[in-house]
C-alpha cells in the first residue's frame, strides 16, 4: 500500500462523505477539504472517478480555476461503463 493524500468531499445526492485520493504531490497522508487543495496533490485527481457506497453513483472530479489552491467538485459520470474500475 503506497501513500497518497486525501480530499473530502460531501456526495451531492445523499450528503455522505466520500473520499477522493491523490498520488500526485509528496503523498503526505494528508486530509483536505475541496476548497483548499493544493494544485499538486488536485492534478492528481482531475477527471478521476469516485464512488459514493451510500448512493450508489460515480462522480467526476472536475478543476476550478486556481491561484495557489484548486477548488475541486464532483460531477455525475457519463457513463460508468467507461471507467476501469
């Protein structure tokens, strides 16, 4: 099991916290909030897929235009039979 960090968000359908993880960056097992990620540790996951297990549904991450930090939200998927899962 490698390091990553972590960014948390709120499941737009149901409210659920899910968890969305990043590679990208020094991987520091850090935690943030989508409002605050820094552009290293967002690179690693714009266009990623995350699942909520309460709702069932997949959601895209999707990049805001950032000046130090990305600002990141989810987006339904298209269609989940595209993903590798």
């Amino acid at each position: 099991m490698g390091c990553f960090d972590s960014v948390i968000f709120d499941c737009p359908h149901c409210g659920n916290e899910i968890e969305g993880q990043s590679k990208s960056g020094d991987c520091g097992m850090r935690r943030y909030a989508p409002v605050e990620v820094p552009a290293d540790i967002a690179a690693g996951l714009i266009d990623e897929k995350i699942y909520c297990v309460n709702c069932k549904n997949y959601f895209r991450v999707v990049g805001q235009i950032p000046i130090i930090h990305l600002r990141l939200k989810l987006s339904q998927s298209d269609s989940d039979k595209n993903w590798d899962i």
